[in-house]
C-alpha cells in the first residue's frame, strides 16, 4: 500500500518517463517499418505494442527462424487471433528494441 501511495503522489513523473520511453521507442520502430515492404502494419497512436502482418513467408517459419538462428523471440500473432501477424512491443530500452529489429530484419531477408 506505501508502493501504491508513493507511485501515486508521482504520477505525473512517471507518466511522463513512459510516455517519452514510448514516443523514442515508436520512433525507431516507424523507421524500421518504413524501410520494411515485407510487414504491413497500421500504426496507432498510442500504445506500447503494433501487431505488422507478415507479408512474405509463414508466421511460425518467421519466429522459429529468429529463435533458433538469431536467439529474439516475437510473439505470433494466432495468440491473438491474427495469425499473420507478429506482435512487437515498445515499451523496454530503446537499445535493445533496436538490436532486436535488426535481427528480424535478417530473418525476414532470408524468408
């Protein structure tokens, strides 16, 4: 409950951190799939996740190429009930969002 109350008498800090942790974090992901024509993604506003459908090659192909051969992991989209979809997500450090991109981009060039 003293967790609860400190958090809350800091909202507005940490709200702002998110907020600028997710704002950098879109920004590299954008730059990745702009230069991708293999994900086709609609991109919201807000939020810490984008589901881009696969547009070349199987899903479960995809994940397990980039577990076995690049140890990244992303979560096929049939979890939620999008199969031809991947899920990314936005919300961690900025260098290792962008490692993990460039991994899948390797794995989706050797699709």
């Amino acid at each position: 409950e003293r967790l609860s109350v400190t958090a809350l008498q800091q909202i507005d800090q940490i709200a702002a951190r998110a907020q600028s942790i997710l704002s950098h974090n879109r920004a590299i992901l954008d730059r990745f799939l702009d230069a991708r024509s293999d994900l086709i993604v609609v991109r919201p506003e807000i939020g810490s996740v984008m589901f881009p459908r696969v547009a070349r090659g199987r899903v479960d192909e995809l994940c397990s190429l980039l577990r076995q051969k690049f140890e990244t992991t992303v979560v096929p989209g049939r979890f939620f009930e999008m199969p031809d979809h991947i899920r990314i997500g936005i919300g961690g450090e900025a260098d290792e969002l962008g490692a993990g991109l460039e991994r899948l981009a390797a794995a989706l060039d050797m699709m």
